[in-house]
C-alpha cells in the first residue's frame, strides 16, 4: 500500500514524494496519513526508495537520494550536502566531524579519507570547521602525529606575524630587551634591567 483515498474520490492517490505509507495503516483518508520519510533515506512514489546518497545528510522528508536544503521546509523536509568539517556515508543518519588533526575543506565529503590534513601556517583542533590560522608567539608546521601541531617560539625568540610555518619565524629579541618565556608575539615585553645587556 502507497495510497490514501479521500472520501469520494474514485482513485487512490500516491503518497506525496517525500512521504510514505506505513504498511500497518489499513485505509489511509488523506495525505496527512502519509509519514515523512525517515532520516537517511529518500522516497518516491509512496514508498521508501532507498539510502541517501554519500556525501549528502537526509534528516525527514526527502524525495531525492541528493537533497539541496535550499528546498528545506521546516516540518517537512530537511536535507543536504555534508556540511563543513564533517563527512557523510550513504544512508548515515548523524553526520561525522572530521578528527585527527583533519579538517573539511568542502561540503558534501563522502568518507573519512577526504578530510585532509591541517597545512602549514594552521592548526586544527577536533571538531575545527576550517583550519586555525596559527598565532603570533607559534609556529605551526602543518599535521604531526600525536601533537597538537602549534609550536612555541624558544625562550630568546619571538615571533609577530600569524600563520608561521617554520622556526624561521622565531627571531632574536630586540636589542635591549629580553624573551624569558616560551611562545611571545613581542620583543618589547620586557626590558633588560639595569647592569645587564642583551
């Protein structure tokens, strides 16, 4: 059964795309008797097509196995591409954050294999939507396994600019001045006392 029949009607009608009929509605007298179509899958011509396609998030109400959400209706339908940062397996019901020090660089990713590694001059952070721009006082080499992937400048050093890729950003400090800590974004933090010279 795919149909409802109004009162008076001489057809059956199908259930709208988007919707099914449950199988354990006897006689259905209208549209509202129809269900939504269930997160992951699509449905067409009353019944329960098949899976999502990869790459996309059917949340209710979808009619195509690849959604645009610019046709969402609350209440109705939901669907569309995976969204930033995240990947979506056919016929997934939760969408996936890319980890690892990995990140989403488009929509509509597929498979963990398309999250792509963290480049040089950002760092990523479980659940980064897009890379982190790396800060003054760090340098940030791109992924390395089992670290966080932002660097401190050594005590001596500074570094002024964001996105630093190497140590080469880490430069001496300034004459007259002194860097006793790890990780600074300036030389002129503090002075050289009195009796000394840096």
């Amino acid at each position: 059964q795919r149909h409802y029949c109004p009162e008076g009607s001489q057809y059956p009608i199908v259930c709208p795309n988007g919707t099914f009929a449950v199988q354990k509605v006897a006689s259905m007298a209208g549209s509202w008797q129809c269900s939504p179509c269930p997160a992951g899958k699509y449905c067409s011509n009353g019944t329960i097509t098949g899976d999502c396609a990869a790459g996309f998030l059917c949340e209710y109400g979808n009619y195509q196995p690849d959604p645009d959400n610019a046709t969402d209706v609350p209440g109705v339908k939901k669907g569309g591409p995976c969204p930033l940062g995240h990947y979506c397996e056919s016929g997934t019901i939760v969408k996936q954050p890319c980890t690892n020090q990995t990140v989403g660089y488009d929509i509509g990713l597929q498979r963990a294999s398309d999250c792509l590694p963290c480049q040089p001059g950002t760092y990523c952070i479980e659940g980064s939507l897009v890379p982190i721009p790396c800060p003054p006082g760090y340098y940030c080499p791109g992924y390395v396994a089992g670290t966080l992937g932002l660097v401190p400048c050594v005590t001596g050093t500074y570094n002024p600019v964001r996105f630093a890729t190497d140590p080469s950003f880490c430069v001496p400090c300034l004459p007259g001045y002194y860097c006793p800590l790890e990780g600074m974004a300036s030389s002129t933090l503090f002075a050289t006392p009195p009796g000394y010279y840096s």
